[in-house]
C-alpha cells in the first residue's frame, strides 16, 4: 500500500492495537486486490470515541469516506471505527468498500443536473444514494457478506500465531 496512517483516540496510546490494525489491514486487502492495486492507495484509519456515532445513526461502528469521483480513480480513502466496536471487523467490512470503490465496482457522482449523489454499481445506475435502503445497497450487503468471512480468516490467523508462541514457550521451558 502506497501509505497507511493509523490513529488512535487523544490521550491513548496502544502499540499492540496499532500493530494489529496494520496487519488486520494488510491481510484484508491481500484477500481483496491485488499488491499492484493496493500500492496505489492511500488510506488513513482514524478509531475515535466519538466522532462516528454522531450522525451515521446509532449501531454505525464505522464508516468509510472517499470523495465522490464517478468514474475517474480515487484513491485516497478515509475510515473512521467507534472505539466501542469490534475493530477488527468494522475494519474488515469499511475496507471492501476501499475495494469496491478502487476497482470501480461501487461509484458515486454528484450529477451536475440535479447536484445531488447518485450511484453505480457493476456498471448499472442504480439512481439518488439517498434514495435506497441501507440495507438494500448492494455495495453494503457485499461488504457484510466478506467482513464475517475477513474477520474469521484474521481471527484464524491469530489463533495460530497464539498456538505457535505457547509451542515454542513449552519447548523453551522443556
């Protein structure tokens, strides 16, 4: 990935979480693009206390920013993640949307007719954004669909990492 800027809430320090944030990111977009795609990314993730949960309705864990750009490439992205959420997978879910919109599967444009946001999906105008159902927008029930899959491969991929440590511990006290 060209850059990733991680943040935490003010007055909070927390390498591990950090850490984990960096890795979680990495394996979520190896599963999703390729490293030729993901090099030309930018991506800032901001976990915050606050922010998230005003305005984006009250079970909104996280959300995903990208500046509205139709058809031309957009690749700077913005996530923000509710510290009281599980991050691992609100990070795995605002990431396919990072996906979705790098690969132009998911586009958004303000039309100048109206000056309102209207959206594409696979190439099909789907209409206002406003206008559709959170939970009917395919871009959504695609990215609730590949979190839960991302967040087990993350959490198997931690599961391993714990056994190895507690192996190599026992042979060392052995």
């Amino acid at each position: 990935m060209k850059k990733l800027e991680i943040s935490l809430p003010r007055n909070e320090r927390d390498d591990e979480l950090v850490r984990d944030i960096k890795d979680a990111t990495q394996l979520f977009l190896n599963e999703l693009m390729s490293k030729r795609l993901q090099n030309t990314l930018k991506i800032k993730i901001h976990v915050r206390k606050t922010t998230v949960k005003k305005g984006w309705g009250k079970d909104c864990g996280g959300v995903h920013l990208a500046d509205p750009m139709g058809s031309k490439p957009n690749k700077e992205h913005k996530i923000l993640i509710h510290y009281g959420t599980n991050i691992m997978s609100t990070l795995a879910h605002e990431l396919v949307h990072v996906y979705q919109i790098a690969t132009k599967k998911y586009q958004q444009r303000f039309w100048k007719s109206d000056g309102q946001l209207h959206v594409r999906w696979n190439g099909k105008e789907l209409g206002l954004k406003e206008k559709i159902p959170y939970r009917q927008r395919p871009w959504e029930i695609e990215a609730f669909d590949l979190q839960d899959k991302l967040h087990s491969k993350w959490k198997s991929k931690l599961i391993n990492q714990m056994y190895l440590i507690s192996k190599q511990q026992a042979e060392q006290s052995a």
